[in-house]
C-alpha cells in the first residue's frame, strides 16, 4: 500500500530513512553529518507543504519512502529510500511519481556505491549528468577560532544589497529552483554572507543551517571580479563563521572541479561521499 505520509508517521519515516542511509547500496543523497538538517528540511518543507512524502507499506511496517515537490517547477528532485526488493516497491513507488506528476523530468542524487539506479534503467529513460563530491569540514584550531574573535569583521547589512542580490543571483543561477523571490520570502531560513567593496556587491555565498552543521548552498560572483580571489575570500569567511559558532561545513562540488577541490582539501575539507546526478523522464 503506498499513500502520503501522515504527521503522525512522521518520526518512523525519519527513522527509517536514517537507518536504511546508513547502509551504502540503499543511501541515495544524504549522509550523516547531514542527516538532522535533513530532518529539520523535511519537517519545514511539510510544513509549509511546499514537500510531500510518499511511504510505502506492507501490513504495518515501512519497506520505501518517496520524496516528492509540491509546486510546479519543471524540474525538481526527488529521493528513494527502500529495503527488500528495489525492484518491486522502488518501481512501484516511481509509478506512483509518474502517474502524480506527469510530464516532468525529475533529477535524482544517487550515492556512488547504490548500484539500484541501473534497475531503472530498464523501465525509464535514465541520462547521468555527472558526479559531485561532498565534502565536510569539522575541526578547527582555537587559533583560527581566536583569529575570527580578534578580526571581528562587521557583518554588511543584507538590506542594503538585497535588490543587487537579487538581480545577481538571478542572472549567475537563471534556471534552478532556489531563485531571489523564494529565497527572499523565506529568509529566516538562510544566513547570506556578502562580499561588497563599497557600495558594490561583489559576491555572497548562501548557507542553510541546522542545530550541528552549516550547508553550502551557493557560492556566486560576479564574472568581472572572478579569478581575483574573491570566492576564497568567501569561503574563508564561511569557515570563520562555522568555526566561531562550532558547526560542521557541508558542501558539494563537481568532480571534474579539481581546481576548487584542490582548494578546499587545502583548507581541510574531507570527502565523505561521491554521488551521480541522473535525470528520469517519465
């Protein structure tokens, strides 16, 4: 039987879909240090019913969770949990997402070592668009932590560049799901950190957080000033605000990126895991 979730499952849901993460061939785009913010995400994606989550059940016990968007992007992601059989509840479950959200194309972050995906191959038109690399960043020296409280830096006030922001942000990243409005309608979601120089907005990089880490969500400058070190810049500021509040750093690169993960093994980010982007045509 497969229905939506109810707010009263809802902590058996989490409570599987960690369990069944922590085993390779079943983890799709998660990984520990990620897993409460990933419950946080979910509990406010449910609750602002921009997110549904579809779960699978045999008698009473949960065999696969689907995640599924509420709104009418064209394309949007989408996350499979399952035990036992892929085949029979995972097609089961993808039926279920064709006959709910048809004519789409959905993106789907599967970890490298989850082979599953290749069943799917055999029912849908599967393209994989690559592979990106997560990294983590956990330890920091009290010298660095120190060297944060003694700079002291006076963080730019985000009203006064929230229209460049927005014009920016829109122009580096047209096509992706995180544009301006909804950034900017739900801001108490999100640290944005600027890069200016005077009155001219440079660069920012977004941040989602939670009780334990701190995600990279996007990192954007201006294509005039690139190449001149103010990504850098950026990210050194990240971590300084990571360090001084003792939060994990969580991002995601390309990985054909090997200059960008060059420099973030430089300043010790560690992989945790691999994962293939894959596009599904219903």
């Amino acid at each position: 039987m497969i229905r939506e979730c109810r707010r009263e499952d809802f902590n058996k849901v989490i409570k599987y879909i960690f369990e069944k993460n922590a085993i390779a061939e079943y983890a799709f785009d998660t990984c520990p240090n990620e897993m409460e913010g990933i419950q946080q995400l979910l509990e406010e994606a449910i609750d602002k019913n921009d997110m549904k989550i579809i779960v699978s059940y045999e008698e009473k016990n949960i065999n696969g969770v689907a995640l599924l968007p509420c709104n009418d992007i064209e394309n949007d992601c989408i996350g499979i949990f399952t035990t036992s059989s892929f085949k029979d509840i995972a097609m089961s479950m993808f039926q279920y997402v064709k006959d709910t959200l048809k004519g789409k194309s959905y993106y789907l972050y599967v970890n490298e070592q989850n082979k599953h995906i290749e069943e799917l191959k055999d029912y849908y038109k599967v393209n994989d668009l690559g592979k990106d690399m997560t990294l983590v960043l956990d330890t920091y020296s009290d010298s660095f932590i120190n060297s944060y409280i003694q700079e002291n830096k006076q963080e730019d006030s985000f009203e006064e560049f929230k229209e460049d922001f927005a014009v920016m942000h829109d122009e580096l990243f047209p096509d992706i799901y995180w544009s301006s409005k909804r950034i900017l309608e739900s801001l108490d979601d999100w640290k944005i950190i600027l890069e200016n120089n005077q009155d001219i907005l440079i660069g920012y990089v977004i941040l989602v957080m939670n009780k334990d880490n701190i995600y990279i969500q996007q990192i954007g400058v201006k294509e005039e000033y690139r190449k001149n070190g103010y990504g850098h810049k950026l990210i050194r500021r990240v971590m300084n605000y990571a360090a001084m509040n003792r939060k994990s750093l969580i991002l995601d690169v390309e990985t054909d990126n090997t200059s960008a993960i060059s420099l973030y093994k430089s300043l010790g980010f560690k992989t945790v895991k691999v994962k293939h982007l894959y596009q599904i045509k219903f």
